[in-house]
C-alpha cells in the first residue's frame, strides 16, 4: 500500500492544529469561566444589597419575573420564608452568610446569602447559565480559526506540493535515463537542503554503479581474450591428434591436456574473481587461526610440490588468530603458494610463515624463484597482468590480484622483498589473539 507525503503532511499538520486550537478553546474556557464568574458573583451581591432596603410588601405583591435566571428568597431569623421569585425552584435555607455553591435536585447553584436585620437575603443562579455563556465565549474566539481550518488544508496541500516538486524532478531525470547512463543527477543542482543528502546519496550509488559496470566490462573482455588463445590452442591439438599419427596422437594428446589443465585452472580463477567482485565484504567476520589454515593447505598442496622436487613446509612461529572470512584466507593463501610453486625452479624451497610483528599478525610466503623486478612489483596485482618470468610459466595472471582483492577486504596490507634468492611476500593484518607455539 502506497503512503502520499502529501496526505501525511497534510493531516498530521491538521490533526497537530486541531490539537492546538483544542488546547485553545479549553484554556479561552476555562478563562471565560473565571471572568464570568466573577461578574456574576458581583451580579448576585448588587442584587442582594439592592434589595437590602426594598419594601418588602410591595415584593410579595409584585409580579413574577418567570424569565429571570435569578432565584430571589427572603427569609425571617426563624428560618421561615418570607418571599421567594419562583415557588417551582425553591432552594433551602442557607445557614451561613456570603457565597455558598449548592447541589439542589440535581441541579448546581451559586448563592449569595445576606443578613439584613431579622431578614435573610438569598439571591441564587443556576451554574448552567454560567457554563453556557463561558462556552459561548470561548466559541465565540475560536470561531475565526475554525473558519480557517479549510482555508489553512489547501495552503498546507499546494505549499507542500511546491515543496515536493524537486523530488519529482529527480524522478523524472532518472525516469529519462537510459540504462548506461550513469553521470551524477544534474536536477540535484538546484535541490532544497533537505533533499541534498539523498541526491548525493543516489550520485554515490550511481559512482559505485558505474564503477563496477566498468570492473565488470573490462573483466569479461579481459577474460575473453585470456580464453581465445588458450582455445584456439586446444582446438589445433584437437585436430593433430585426430589426423596424427600414434606418436603425433600422443603428443598432441599430451598437449591437450595441458591446455585443458590451464583453462580448468584459469577459469577457476576467473570464477573466484567473479565471486569477489559480487560479494560485498562479509558483515560478520569469524575468528580464523592463521597456523592451522597455514598447515591444512600446506598439507593440500603437498602432492603437488613432490611431483615437482620442490621442498614445502611450515616454518616455526606462534598460533594467531585474526578476524576474517576462511574460505577467502584459504584462497588468498592457496594462490600465494601456487604462485611459488609454478615460479620456484625444481630442487627449490618454499616456506610458509605464521607469526607476529609488534600488533599485526603477519602471514608469508617465501621462495627461491626468480624473483619480480622492482619495476614491475607495482603492476603484479593487476588482472591479467604476467611479467617476464611469467611468460614461460603457464598460469592465467590473476592469482595475485586475487590475493590483492582479499587482502583489501581485510584491510591486510601486502608487501613484496627480496629473499636473495627468490621472493617473500607478506600480508599483515590487524592481530586478534597470539598464543606461544
């Protein structure tokens, strides 16, 4: 169900005046109340002192003012009653002299009484009276603003709308856009303050968006050109071991499955980087033991160095455990040792290192291989990216950049020396807990 900005304004505004103007009238009430009361309490006492020296026979004799709200008695010091205005609302006798409120027959008065010599004047009012004419004039106030309630929606209803126009301006720019148009909301130019952070909200996401569209574009053309050549390879040693002969069948058949191994290898990386890219940073991190992750793929890629004649091992340190995704440390550390053991020559050593300097918690990978230039260790990270020891080695050039991408996603930072011979690399992150090994 759709909620209107417009509707809520405008009746929470109206329920907020109507609540104001409520208060109002019960304040200007209860005002009323006070001032008209005290103009009928002085009523009620002029009226008792006027009649403080009235020729009483003349009164008894006189005509009965039937439409009066004043209740006149007039009573002797023995409690009997002398005269009273109306027979059919006669009140009792009041013992005590001034003003008195009195519940009479479910009725509320307000009574003056006097003594004057043997006789005892009453003069009463029905609170009623005072009741209505306190709401009359509090009415009577209020009445112009009520007027204005209709008056004050339609003003609240298009001053609202003028207000929300730059929203719809900002629909309307995005409405128009085509797909790939991704540049910042020139209609939040001219936004009010109140709606800037949402345009620079939308501008940001649409930076992110174009951002990766652009990772995205660059990574399928990169990865199209990775897999022609590979391919097309495959496809000619397809063709040699179908029209060879046996000893050319076996070679070809030989090649063929190299180059399957290094497509199944490159598309595996392509996958892990596509997954990355699509995965935003886990918001909830697990505590990782870096030596035990170290030894279990040490232990995985052991097979691999034997069969090779390379010596892979786990050097001594301490046990540490950082915050971080494991499957993602698993791959950035897999990389970081298959990297060494495609550069590392036979009869070289690898070694994996677990331990810590000062705060961080520091994971290494050391081997005797040729090493990388110092010109070329700023560019190693990028995709597709194989220097001039690379070109010999078969390897699809994004294992570092997936170690770069991870390392990123845990704020660990990567470092690249000389190891004479060969290459240590190293990843320090922040340190979680360290135990003595």
């Amino acid at each position: 169900m759709m909620h209107s900005i417009r509707q809520r304004l405008l009746f929470g505004l109206l329920a907020g005046l109507g609540l104001v103007l409520a208060a109002s009238g019960h304040v200007a009430y209860r005002q009323a109340r006070t001032e008209v009361n005290a103009l009928f309490d002085y009523q009620l006492q002029q009226t008792a002192l006027a009649l403080r020296n009235q020729n009483w026979l003349s009164l008894m004799f006189g005509e009965d003012d039937g439409d009066s709200d004043l209740l006149l008695q007039v009573w002797d010091r023995g409690r009997g009653l002398l005269y009273v205005s109306r027979r059919s609302a006669e009140l009792p006798f009041a013992a005590q002299p001034g003003f008195t409120d009195l519940d009479w027959r479910k009725q509320s008065w307000r009574l003056f009484a006097l003594y004057a010599g043997e006789r005892i004047i009453q003069v009463a009012q029905p609170v009623q009276v005072r009741r209505r004419m306190s709401a009359d004039i509090a009415l009577r106030n209020l009445a112009p603003f009520l007027l204005l309630l209709p008056g004050m929606g339609l003003v609240v209803w298009f001053g609202v709308g003028a207000g929300l126009r730059p929203l719809r301006r900002i629909a309307e720019d995005l409405r128009q856009r085509r797909p790939d148009t991704l540049e910042p909301l020139a209609s939040g130019q001219r936004a009010p303050l109140e709606i800037v952070p949402l345009v620079q909200a939308l501008d940001a996401l649409l930076a992110r968006l174009a951002q990766t569209l652009d990772s995205q574009r660059q990574f399928i053309a990169d990865a199209a050109h990775e897999l022609r050549t590979p391919l097309t390879a495959l496809y000619l040693q397809a063709e040699l071991a179908r029209r060879g002969t046996d000893a050319d069948r076996a070679a070809a058949l030989e090649a063929l499955r190299a180059g399957l191994e290094r497509i199944r290898h490159l598309v595996e990386q392509l996958l892990a980087m596509a997954r990355l890219d699509a995965t935003p940073p886990p918001a909830v991190l697990e505590t990782v033991e870096l030596r035990a992750l170290a030894r279990g793929v040490v232990a995985e890629q052991a097979a691999i160095a034997a069969a090779r004649d390379l010596d892979l091992g786990l050097l001594p340190g301490a046990t540490v455990s950082v915050a971080g995704n494991p499957a993602e440390l698993r791959t950035l550390l897999s990389n970081l040792v298959d990297n060494a053991l495609r550069y590392t020559p036979a009869g070289g050593q690898i070694d994996v290192g677990v331990d810590c300097e000062g705060a961080a918690a520091v994971l290494s990978v050391r081997d005797t291989g040729p090493g990388i230039a110092p010109a070329e260790r700023a560019r190693v990270f990028d995709r597709f990216y194989r220097g001039a020891a690379g070109t010999s080695v078969p390897g699809s050039g994004l294992g570092l950049a997936i170690v770069q991408h991870i390392a990123d996603r845990h704020q660990a930072r990567i470092t690249l020396d000389d190891a004479a011979p060969g290459l240590r690399i190293t990843v320090r992150f922040a340190q979680a807990a360290q135990t003595d090994a």
